[in-house]
C-alpha cells in the first residue's frame, strides 16, 4: 500500500511520516519503505530508500535556472515527472507492505499542477494509493482557517483521484479540545466561524460550509500527534476501511 503526505509547510509531513512508520514497523510488524519527495529537504527523520534529490536537486535548480527556493521547488517535482518510471521501479523493489511518500509544502504541486496526479497516478498503477491531507493544528484554531484547510483537502483529493483522509497533525501542542470540537459539529463550526467576524475570510468560509459538511458526513478528520503517537492506531484503522481491504494491508 502506498500513503502519500500532501499539505502546506510546516503541517509536520516528514515527521509523521517517520512516526507513522515507526508505529507500522515496531507495533505491527510491517516492512516499510521510505520514500523522500521533497527536492528542497535539508535532513529527514527517516532513512529514506528512495530519494527525489538522487534524480533532481533544488540547489543546481537555482543556480542554472536562477529560481527562488519555492519556484525550484515545483519546478523539481515537475522534473521528477521524467523519472517516475525509475522511482517506482526502486519502490517495487522493495517490496514493503507499506511504502510512505513525504511531499513538498508546496500544495499547488498537487492541486494546480500537473506533476501531482502524475505522481498519483504512477504510484497507483503500482499498488493501492490513498493520500493524507495533513493540517497543521495551530492553524486549525482558527475557525475560518480550518474550513480553508478542509476545502483545500477536497481539491486535493479531486485532483490526485485517489481516497484521501484530511488529518490534523500536532495534537499534543494543546490545542485539541477546541479542534475536536469544531471537528464534531459542522454547525458549531459555523456559528464559531459567525463569532470571528473576520471580513472576507469569514464569508469565504462560510460559503464553503456546506460543501465542507457533506465531507465530514462522510469522513470526519482524524486528529493525531507525531511525538507522543496519539491518534496514530485510529489512523491506521481509518486507512484501512478507506481501502476496503478488509484485514490484509499489503
């Protein structure tokens, strides 16, 4: 199975990611395979098996191509387009029961972008693909701002085609209670999105409430911490009913 991370910067992808497959390989037994699709990382907290700076670097990217940091960024993983063919070929080699891609922070490589359905695409031919929309909690706070972050997973689970889980990550910073909260009652979460009376935000979000409560009929987000691991046993139960595979992950 491949778990693909999308969502802005600073959502914690690459440490949930290495948490997430922590908790795979030491409290289910699973083999795990690492996946780095983030050209611009410095360092991970994973050892990654495979590796999108093996194919593209940002830093020749900037230098030949005279692009800021962000702009080299998308302009890698559209390069990396060019090399899926080998990138999945090293994942299949492989052959763990579970294969984690950390991406960019970039979202527009997976909402506007042509690389992101590719990258999807590819790595669904190869075996059954579903995507976390991490959010990253102190942004979640914010009424306005997290029915922003569950309408931009919706445009990234139309795009990438592929089943996609929104997920708020950094639970343990102490802001779950009011998460949860707004997270629980689509209606609570508009009367508190009513509350912040802020101007244009606030009439963006509340049109977009009634897309966003059909959503989490659906599939209400999950709430998880990549450093103390709370949440991550209910994600993996919710990746595996979103897959309908019914007992046999790999």
């Amino acid at each position: 199975m491949n778990i693909l991370l999308t969502g802005l910067a600073g959502a914690g992808k690459s440490r949930l990611t290495a948490s997430l497959g922590s908790w795979l390989e030491n409290e289910q037994g699973f083999d795990v395979c690492y996946v780095n699709f983030d050209a611009g990382a410095e360092s991970m907290p994973y050892a990654a098996s495979v590796d999108i700076r093996d194919f593209v670097k940002v830093e020749r990217l900037m230098k030949e191509e005279r692009l800021g940091m962000n702009g080299a960024i998308v302009t890698a993983a559209e390069r990396s387009v060019d090399y899926l063919e080998e990138i999945v070929s090293a994942i299949s080699k492989r052959n763990a029961a579970f294969t984690l891609i950390d991406s960019p922070g970039q979202q527009e490589i997976f909402v506007f972008r042509n690389a992101g359905p590719r990258i999807a695409e590819a790595l669904q031919r190869y075996k059954p693909t579903i995507a976390l929309h991490i959010i990253d909690s102190p942004l979640a706070q914010s009424p306005s701002a997290l029915a922003t972050a569950l309408a931009l997973a919706t445009a990234s689970h139309l795009r990438l085609a592929v089943p996609t889980l929104s997920v708020v990550n950094k639970i343990d910073l102490g802001c779950a209670e009011v998460i949860a909260k707004m997270l629980s009652d689509s209606k609570v979460l508009r009367k508190m999105i009513e509350q912040e009376r802020a101007g244009a935000m606030t009439d963006m979000a509340l049109e977009l409430l009634d897309h966003i409560e059909r959503v989490m009929t659906v599939q209400r987000p999950l709430m998880v911490s990549a450093v103390t691991n709370e949440g991550i046993p209910e994600l993996y139960k919710a990746i595996n009913e979103a897959l309908c595979v019914c007992g046999d992950l790999t």
